[in-house]
C-alpha cells in the first residue's frame, strides 16, 4: 500500500480545530510545508492527522517567536546590539508621528517648489552640534567607511596600523572593508605598538589617506602605544595626504564622567582630522546611522559617488534622526534614553530593585554588581549597578524567563536582573510577568 495515501487531505489540516485561532495564510503554509517534509522523508507511522497537527503547531509557534516583539532588557548591557541597541524615547517617537504617517516634504523645498535635499533636515543640525564644515549620513557606519574610502582613495594606497584592523559585528572586517572600496592597505606596526615613525616610513608616490580606527569595541592591556588622531593630522597634512578617523563609537554630550576618561568625544576630533565617521545608535544613543563629518571639499566628494543612492537612508531614519539632533542642542538629555540609562545614579537603580523585589512573589536577594557600556563601546569600563539574583537552577531560569520576553543573564551560577538596564516605566511589567510564571 503506497503510504503517501494515507497522509490527511490538506483542508482537513488547515480546518482542524486546534488551528482555528490561526490565520489562513500562515495555516495553509505550514500544513502544507510539514505534509511535504513528511512525504520527503517517507517517515513511517507519522503520517497520522495527530502527529502531523503537533509538528505543524511547533512549526507555527516557532514562527511567532522570530517575529518582532518587545522584550525587557534585564541583562546590563545599556547598548544591547542583539537587542536592537539605542532605545527611542517615546516622546521623541510621538515627535515623528506626524512626519510618518503623512506625505512630507522629505525631498521637497517647501520655499521654491522644486525637488529639495533629504538630507537638509539633519545636515544643518549635524554642523551646529559638532561644529563641523560639512556632514552627511548614510545607513551605517560600515557603508560610511565604504563609501569615504571608494570616493577618495579609490584605487590608491591608505595606511593603518595592525592594531587598528579590527573586526566588526557579524564577522565584517576592516580590511575586508578596504579592499571591497577598491583601495590597498598598508599595514603599519605591530598588534600591540605603532609609532608615528611607522606611518612615515611607509608613505609612497600612491598614498592618499591615513586611517586611524578606533578600539571601541576591544581594549589592549600592558605594553602597547599608538599614534594619536592629531599628530596623524599634522602628518597627513605636511605630506599632501588626507586623515580619516573610524570611530565607530564616539560620544557626544552629558556621558556618565566614570567613562569618558581616554574615550574620544566628536566634538573635539572633528577639528583634529580631515574626516571622520560614527555610528548613530551607539554612545549617540539615536537609530542607526552612519554619521560623516568633515572638511566641506571631501563630504562633496562623498556626495557624487552614484554608490550614495544605495547607501542614503530612509524617511523613518531621518525623522528619528532629527528628533535625536533637536534633544541634543536644546540639551534636553532626558530624551536621549542610552544616555539616561549610563548616567542613572546608583541610588535610583536601588530603589527601582527594591520596589520590584517588594511586589514579587517569589524570593530573590539584592545585590551588587556591574553593568556594561555594549554595542561595541567602551569594552574596558563598566558601571556599579543593582541586581535582584534568583535561587535555583540558573539556566532553567534563564530560559523560563526569556520565554517572558525578560532578558537577564547568568553571574556566580546565579540567574540575575539588572536594574540599570530596566527602565521606570517597565518596572509594572516586569513585576506582572513574573508574578504569572508558575513555581521558580
């Protein structure tokens, strides 16, 4: 008897009962994909509608979890790449509203009625705020190293020192960077040191740039040197050459004092290099964005490059991004929610601990320890903060909790909260979550 015939039709599938809380379309997708794996497997004794109904319910439910969805960031981490990194405050969100859910004037000039700039709406904040000649923005950092070395050193020469040669998240390099801009790196130093001397020994006839990229998202301990942004500058300068700053990761205004110290801030860089660009969801604390700034002759130069089209960025970016450059200049950092988080004091940290502990059925105990920068920021700093840590088996909890949408992690054998990362207003929804989970 062909078995292939005793599979269920796929109607009786899709109208089981146990599917009817279910769309159609995703009802008729997995029925029908679990029916095919089974065929192509020519499973024996599987073919049954109970057996074919569990796996295509584990396959729906699956499916649900990868969909977009809010979580509580208990883990410490204030700049969570995996969590979707800088939060968007929510009064800045309803900033935007009006922008978004309507036509704009997004490249139109409301003044002469003709075609207008969709960057001139952050272009001019970005120069107030940082003091620079020129700006422009594309869709992340990586595609702003991309397109300043393709626009200006295409098929030439860039020196950079071994130590700088960083990988970046998702396994994307920077000489992998370099090379796919069409340019050739030379290599300067060792892992550990690099003198001046090293640059300028290795200048030639095709040299157009000197990069400098910055550590932020490693640190090296003990006996290592480099070469200062500023004394690059001069370098460049006196050799007709141009001077780029990668800083992936820089800060703006009103960071947390215990973590500026030897952390470049943009304000003071842009002044000491020809160009330099950052990432716009990092220590600036808005979406992503890869933020460029520089001499007014180069971001032109940027501008002509036909890659720009595939590089530019989105309404939705730039309404964001505007709201985030307004905070900024009008100092209103309580709208800035990365920056908020770093430079909440330890006191009210406690107290937001100690409430939830209070309200919660189940025991834990309030401890200290210390948080983290993340999003590739500041990886030797860290910041005191207070945890509630859970009794008992540290990974089932942390599973039994992320099945809750709340994110902790594992200290001392431990399954911890922490509290810097957990913001006020989430406090009623972490205590509700909890409270529902049967026994820990």
């Amino acid at each position: 008897m062909n078995k292939l015939k005793t599979f269920p039709q796929i109607n009786t599938l899709i109208n089981d009962e146990s599917l009817k809380s279910h769309p159609f379309y995703i009802k008729a997708f997995f029925c029908k994909k679990v029916v095919s794996k089974f065929k192509e497997n020519n499973t024996q004794n599987v073919s049954s509608k109970e057996n074919l109904l569990l796996e295509i319910q584990k396959e729906i439910k699956a499916f649900y979890q990868k969909d977009l969805q809010s979580v509580i960031n208990a883990s410490g981490v204030v700049i969570h790449t995996n969590l979707g990194r800088s939060v968007i405050d929510k009064e800045l969100y309803r900033a935007c509203e009006e922008v978004l859910c309507n036509y704009s004037n997004i490249e139109f000039n409301l003044q002469s009625g003709k075609r207008g700039s969709r960057y001139a709406l952050v272009l001019e904040k970005l120069k107030m705020l940082f003091e620079c000649e020129e700006a422009l923005v594309v869709n992340n950092n990586a595609a702003a190293v991309f397109l300043v070395l393709n626009s200006l050193c295409f098929d030439k020469e860039i020196i950079s020192s071994r130590g700088e040669l960083v990988e970046i998240g998702g396994s994307f390099r920077i000489p992998e960077v370099i090379k796919a801009a069409g340019v050739k790196l030379t290599e300067v130093g060792t892992s550990n040191k690099t003198h001046l001397k090293d640059y300028e020994k290795a200048i030639n006839e095709n040299t157009a740039l000197i990069l400098k990229t910055h550590k932020s998202n490693f640190a090296l301990m003990g006996f290592h040197s480099e070469v200062h942004i500023k004394d690059l500058h001069c370098l460049a300068k006196d050799r007709g050459l141009l001077s780029y700053y990668d800083l992936g990761s820089g800060w703006c205004e009103n960071l947390n004092k215990k973590l500026i110290k030897n952390e470049p801030k943009i304000k003071k860089l842009v002044q000491e290099c020809d160009i330099l660009s950052f990432s716009g969801d990092k220590l600036f604390g808005s979406v992503q964005a890869g933020i460029i700034l520089g001499k007014k002759e180069l971001i032109e130069k940027l501008g002509q490059n036909q890659l720009l089209r595939m590089l530019r960025v989105d309404k939705l970016t730039l309404a964001f991004l505007n709201e985030s450059l307004k905070a900024y200049l009008e100092k209103d950092y309580e709208k800035i929610t990365s920056l908020k988080l770093l430079n909440d004091d330890l006191s009210f940290i406690e107290e937001k601990a100690l409430k939830t502990q209070k309200e919660l059925k189940f025991q834990s105990e309030l401890k200290r320890s210390k948080s983290l920068v993340g999003g590739g920021s500041m990886p030797d700093k860290s910041l005191d903060t207070c945890v509630l840590a859970f009794k008992g088996a540290a990974l089932k909890l942390q599973d039994k909790f992320r099945s809750q949408n709340i994110i902790g992690r594992i200290e001392n054998d431990e399954f911890v909260l922490d509290f810097r990362t957990i913001r006020e207003e989430e406090i009623q929804k972490l205590i509700f979550k909890i409270n529902q989970m049967e026994n820990l």
